[in-house]
C-alpha cells in the first residue's frame, strides 16, 4: 500500500487512503478529512522489520558519567543562571515554564502550545544527572534539582488513566499545526533521560512512556500528519527504539509496563515507527531535490515548515539513523553524508554548519543561525554518532559546541542570543524606520499602533514566528536567482537578551548537558570503552547499569543481539579524562579496571598529528589500544594533539560550487553501508568553489 504525501499548504479537504492500523497491525480503512492539499505519493509504506538493527556504539546512563573541570564548571553556570531559574522566576518568557499547565501552576493557558516546559525539561533533567553523578549539586544554588524532581513527580501522577497520555492535553483539539503529536515527545525524552539516575522510578516511567507510545500509535494511524509532527516525526521513531532497546528486554515479563506483552508491544512500536515515517515528511526526496518540496540552494523568501531550520536539524538530521536502523538498506545509511553534504554546500556557515534564521538563507555571513537549530543539530548528531560510530559525526558535534553554543550564550548564561551570525556588524533592530503613517483631519495620525518593549522587533515581519506565518504562500525556489531577503529575525533578534521567543529559552539548555553526556560510548560484545571527547569527564561502569543505550537488563534485546552493558564490559571499569581539551593540546587519561580491556580514543580531526603515549594516531579516526587496566595493562596515557592554523577558503555566496545532480539512486553518494560513512570528516563546512 501507498500513502498520500500531504503538502504544507492551504487547500481543500481531501480524504487520506488506506493506512495500516498500528494498534491491530492489520489493514484498515480510514477515512480522515484534513484541510491540507493532498496528492498520491508513490512512497509505499515502509517495511516493518522483525528486529532493529544495532547500533555501532552504546551511550552509558548519566548516572556513570561525571563530567569535571572546565566542563563541570559550564554545566554548573547554567545550572545557577537563566535556565535554573526558569521555573521560579518571573522574567519575560519564564512564564512558559513557571505557569505551564504541565505542572498545574497555571489554571489557563498561556497559549495553545505545550511545547515549552518539555523543551526545558529535556535539557534540565540530564543536567541534574550529570551534575549528581558529579557530586557537585552542592553548587547549584537555583534549587532546580528539586523542582525537576517536582516536575517529573507531577507528570507521573498525572498520566491519563484511561488512554495513558502524558500531557495536559490529547493530542490538542483543534490543532491545526501538528503539534499535538510531537509536542509531548520532548517530556518523554526528559522521563527517560530521569530514569537513567533516578532508578527506583524506572519501572514506573516505562510503563508510563510506553503507555503513552501506544496511545499516540492509534493517533498516527488515524490522524492526518502535517507541519511540525510531520517534519519532526523521527522523534517518535527514535524514543520507540530507546523502549525497544532498553525497557522491553528488561520488563519483558512485568505486566504492569507491557499490558500487551514484550514481543506485541515491540511489533506495535516498530509499526507505528514505519507508518509515521511514511506518512511524514519526506526527507530523501527533499534532500535529492526530486519531489514537490525540495532543499533550497539559497536564501528561502517565505516561512514554511519545511525550510524551517529547527525543524531540519531536529527532523532531517535523524532521519538517515532512524530509517537505517529500520531497514538495514546500505543506502538509508549513506543518506547521512548527502543530507551532510547539502547543507554545507547550499546552506553552510563558518560556525553553525547552516544558515536558518529561521529559515534557510543560504551562506551570507550577515545571515544567521537560530540558537534552537544550534542544539537540536548537536543533539541529532550525537544520536548519528551512536548509530553509525562515525568520528566525523563527533566531529561536528565539538565543532558546533565548542564554536556556535558558547556563542549563542553569555558567559553566565543569563542572556541568550536568538540568532547568531558570523559578520554581525551591529547587534539589535536594524530595519529601517517604518514609514510616517498618514495624518487625519485633525493632525493626528490616523492609526497608532506603537509597539515597545522586548517584542518591539515583531511589528515587522521579523516579528512573525512559527504559526503566524504558517498561511503564507510556499516559496517558489528560484535557483541562481539571488535573493537576500532575511525572515526578520537577523533584523531584530541577533542581540543577547532574556527571551527573544520562547523556543530559544527553554531550548538552549539542553546543549551543554547533552554535549557532557556524549564524552564516552560503549563498544557492544566488545569489553571496551570510547573515549569519543577529550573533554575532562570521568566514566564508572558498576557491575549492573540501569538505563543503558541497549539492553540494560541483560539477555536478548530486541536489536537481535546480546548487548547489555553488563555482559559485554569488564565490571568496575573508570575512565578518568584530565586536561583542559580543548584548551590544551596534551590530554591525560586514567584508566582502573579488575580485568584488562579495550580502550578506543577518539583522534579529533582537525589535529596535525597526535600521538597516544608515543605511538602515532590518525587525526578522524579512533585510536585503539587493546589490554588496557587489569593487574598488569597499561593505567595511565597521554594523548598529545598537533595544531597548526587551517585556512578554509570558499565560505560565503561566493564558495558555492557549481549546482550537483543529486539523483533519487545511490550512486551520488559516498560509501553504501554504515561504514561508508567511515572515520574520515564529512566535509565539515568547507565546500569550496
């Protein structure tokens, strides 16, 4: 069967063909009005595997990682700054958080869209973890800890008892922008992400998610699916196959978290994955530039969902992992490095890989990056780094934290920028004066609509964001024409200040912690430990992990293999990462252990040369050492890194490169297979003319 592909665009009602039915797993015949312009699509219904293919690396719980000097240091200014105060304050755009229905501080809505306390949460909670395991929390002095452990208790008790939501509302009547489907997705994430360090609550937030999971399966098969639930459907897909990795091997047996059973529950999770896939944004087509939308080579003039940045970094960017791991195809694999390559060539800026304010717009330097695509992109990286194990994947990740995060934020992390640009000549409003309004009969104008305060800069179209501009015309791509006309947003937003929208305020949090997160990954059955960023961070294994990347409670996951943290790893393994990297170029690593084991380091790829205790190592790739730890293995390394200027010629208007033929076959891509993407960089924003 096929499904239609519905268009992001005003049009008249249509009815949507069969879809599969997720909850049944059996065919059915839906008939769903929808106000959107909706055409066959000869995209069939993605085929459901049995099993899931396994990842190339495992990400440890944040309860085993705790992450120390200079990086401890920044989560713990952004635990006592904006972000730890957001739930207790009543600065402009607090309210999102402090008066969210979420948590019932609030007996109205602030507007119709829950979106706000998740996004905070999921950036909050892990940096409460990371900062426990740490034992640091003696330093956080916003209390934040304790209201997260009062958000997530709330949301916990009130699930809903008869369909098992989580969240204020089902699927927000009377949506008409896709939010309902995806706006709750970030509090699942935020649940799990708890587990991982508040263990005792494990069992009950499986059976919470998976409840809600299943709950929003029947959604999917019924629902049209558009604008932001259609462009970020990869979320669902990816919090799926953590519950198909993690929960449903360890509660396999345990009928209050899988009412339906372990291999029900995984069929139904993995036929939701495929059917919202399918009905979702088609992200191949638009990259190849072969259906109705396609990836702009420029600067976009008008609003839409799918040229929204954000919606590309959190949506396309997980798109390629997600559906490998679905279908094992060499080709959804290679997808990753022309996604990669696009974005660079046609989009690519010096510090942000792509230009999106809010939209794409193309490689002015004058343009800019929203901070909201800045960490949505780290975070959809880190997740392509654990699936494909590529070090140019971790390679982007530093390259945007160490460079676009920090610039996006003030040194105390009380003021956040919403968008920043590389040549940003003057910070603020920088549209000219709208003209005089006319003058009626007694000399006064005729219409005053002054606007002032933090918001002044949205009386223009710079002052239009997301849903308002939602009914403006799709644009059409005028290659090689050039254009440069900015959303607005570098007009007005590209100055520091406390909430500008708020996307950017609840967002912004979830870069620091997750970067810290991702220092080390596990190498499955393989009794070893990547060391996959130099940043000073220590890592224990205890002999039992809760909440691992796969399979934490031991025995057959449903990836098909053997993969739990504590049948593969030496127990009792620490890690310990000094130094200052990325501020100094010679990085001390300690490692303790009971039996000798693998230890994997990655060689950061923008380095000379580098050598580990003398011996040489290759710059983009990682660097192996077998028999590490144990009574008689090596305990101590020095990773010492060569620097030297890099000039990279090509960036602005003037580096694009001759347009490609990006065709719908693999042939135009690099490598074919998981490990066609390799361990050499993708290119890393330096497409030169």
């Amino acid at each position: 069967p096929c499904v239609e592909l519905c268009v992001d665009r005003p049009g008249p009602s249509r009815s949507a063909r069969a879809v599969r039915r997720s909850l049944s797993m059996m065919a059915a015949r839906l008939m769903v009005a929808t106000n959107l312009t909706c055409s066959p699509s000869s995209r069939p219904l993605m085929p459901v595997p049995s099993a899931l293919q396994p990842t190339a690396l495992l990400i440890p719980p944040l309860s085993t990682v705790a992450p120390a000097g200079w990086m401890q240091e920044q989560l713990l200014i952004e635990a006592n700054g904006l972000a730890g105060y957001l739930s207790t304050s009543s600065f402009p755009g607090a309210d999102r958080v402090n008066s969210s229905l979420w948590t019932n501080r609030s007996s109205h809505p602030i507007d119709s869209i829950t979106q706000w306390l998740p996004y905070w949460t999921n950036g909050i909670v892990p940096l409460v973890g990371l900062l426990e395991s740490a034992g640091a929390t003696g330093r956080i002095h916003s209390g934040v800890g304790a209201q997260i452990d009062e958000a997530m208790s709330y949301v916990l008790a009130h699930t809903n008892k008869t369909n098992g939501w989580i969240g204020p509302y089902t699927n927000e009547p009377g949506d008409t922008n896709g939010h309902g489907l995806w706006d709750p997705l970030n509090m699942l994430r935020s649940l799990l992400q708890y587990s991982q360090y508040r263990v005792s609550l494990e069992r009950l937030i499986a059976a919470a998610c998976i409840a809600h999971l299943i709950a929003e399966a029947r959604m999917i098969a019924t629902d049209p699916i558009i604008k932001w639930a259609a462009t970020r459907w990869p979320t669902y897909v990816e919090i799926a196959f953590y519950v198909v990795d993690n929960l449903i091997p360890k509660y396999a047996t345990d009928a209050m978290v899988l009412p339906l059973g372990a291999e029900a529950t995984s069929a139904l999770l993995l036929n939701a994955s495929a059917l919202f896939a399918s009905k979702g944004m088609d992200w191949r087509s638009y990259y190849h530039q072969v259906g109705r939308l396609q990836f702009p080579e420029g600067s976009v003039p008008g609003w839409n969902t799918h040229d929204h940045g954000v919606n590309n970094a959190e949506g396309a960017m997980r798109w390629p992992a997600v559906t490998w791991r679905l279908t094992g195809d060499p080709d959804d694999a290679a997808q990753q490095e022309v996604m990669l390559h696009m974005l660079d060539t046609y989009q690519g800026q010096v510090a942000t890989l792509f230009c999106a304010d809010e939209i794409f717009c193309g490689r002015a330097p004058h343009r800019g990056t929203e901070t909201c695509a800045v960490v949505e992109a780290m975070a959809s990286l880190e997740y392509a780094w654990a699936v494909f194990g590529s070090t140019a994947l971790m390679d982007r990740v530093e390259r945007l934290g160490l460079n676009a995060l920090p610039a996006a934020l003030t040194d105390d992390m009380w003021a956040h920028v919403y968008v920043q640009q590389a040549n940003s000549v003057f910070a603020g409003k920088t549209e000219p004066a709208p003209p005089a309004p006319p003058m009626g009969a007694a000399g006064l104008p005729e219409k005053a609509a002054a606007v002032v305060g933090p918001d002044a800069g949205r009386a223009a179209l710079g002052g239009h964001h997301e849903e308002e501009l939602a009914t403006m015309p799709s644009h059409a791509h005028q290659l090689g024409t050039p254009r440069d006309e900015p959303s607005g947003e570098d007009k007005g937003s590209n100055f520091y200040g406390i909430s500008h929208f708020p996307c950017c305020i609840t967002n912004f949090p979830q870069g620091w912690p997750k970067l810290a997160a991702h220092a080390f990954a596990l190498l499955p059955d393989a009794r070893g430990v990547v060391v996959a960023s130099l940043m000073p961070s220590t890592l224990t294994l205890p002999s039992s992990i809760v909440g691992a990347a796969h399979g934490a409670g031991g025995g057959e996951s449903h990836t098909g293999k053997h993969t739990a943290v504590g049948a593969g790893i030496t127990a009792g393994v620490t890690v310990s990462v000094g130094g200052a990297y990325p501020f100094d170029d010679s990085v001390p690593i300690s490692v303790a252990s009971p039996a000798p084991f693998t230890l994997a380091v990655r060689i950061p790829s923008w380095a000379s040369s580098a050598s580990v205790n003398g011996v040489a190592a290759t710059p983009g790739t990682l660097h192996t050492i077998h028999g590490v730890g144990g009574p008689d293995g090596v305990k101590e390394l020095l990773v010492r890194l060569v620097t030297a200027v890099q000039v990279e010629r090509g960036w602005g208007p003037a580096g694009v490169p001759a347009r490609a033929d990006h065709g719908t076959d693999s042939a135009d891509t690099a490598g074919g297979s998981p490990a066609g993407l390799g361990t050499q960089p993708l290119n890393a924003g330096s497409a030169t003319a």
